[in-house]
C-alpha cells in the first residue's frame, strides 16, 4: 500500500488549503484514513480521520477543518479554512486497517499503530 499526499503550501493567517490523499494497493474496506502532523520540536498528533464509521476530528481543528473522501478514487481530502499559525506543521497522510475513525482520534498514541504513512506535506500558516 503506498499513499500519495499532496496539497501543502504557505498560506496567510485564515485563509485555506487543501490537501489531498491517494491510496494504492490492496486495502481492506474496515479502515481508517486520515490525518496526523507533526510541528518542530513537538510528537506527532492526531488531526483528522474518515472510514465506514464515520469521521472525527482533534479538538484543535474541531469546526475549521473537514475530511472527505471520494471512495472510487481511494482519495482523502482534508480542506482546512480560518488556518493559524499554529496549524504550521508537516502533515502526513495515514492508513490503519480493521479500525475507525473513532479509533484513530480517541486511541492515546495512535500515531504508533498506523500501518501505513505517505510522505508529509509543509503547511506554513504565517501570521
């Protein structure tokens, strides 16, 4: 399985970016997609995640930031509005299999279960 990520960027403070997730390979149907990031300096954390159980979102970007997929493409997309400079950080697209959205953002250190990762993406958020 291979995840392709792309879609980061500069941006000003409250504007909006998009990125974007393909997954190729054989990937079960009970699964998880979503969103980690990383800041300098600081652990990888939870963002957002889709699946067949719906979706969920880290409080810090709880009603500025929407998950979406379009499951013919195997694509996930995250567009991220009313950005601050806060949100500054790499952003990797992730991959658990046999697990939930839910999982994902309510699992203590689920960044150390993912199965698969893409390459991560700069989001720079300048004030």
């Amino acid at each position: 399985v291979q995840l392709q990520a792309s879609g980061g960027g500069l941006v000003q403070a409250g504007g909006s970016l998009r990125l974007s997730c393909t997954a190729s390979g054989s990937i079960s149907s009970f699964n998880a997609m979503g969103w980690y990031r990383q800041a300098p300096g600081k652990e990888r954390e939870f963002v957002a995640a889709i699946s067949w159980s719906g979706v969920y979102y880290g409080d810090s970007v709880k009603g500025r930031f929407t998950i979406s997929s379009d499951n013919a493409k195997s694509t996930v997309y995250l567009q991220m509005s009313s950005l601050k400079p806060e949100d500054t950080a790499v952003y990797y697209c992730a991959l658990k299999e046999f697990t939930s959205a839910q999982a994902l953002g309510t699992s203590p250190s689920s960044q150390h279960a993912i199965d698969y990762w893409g390459k991560g993406t700069l989001v720079t958020v300048s004030s």
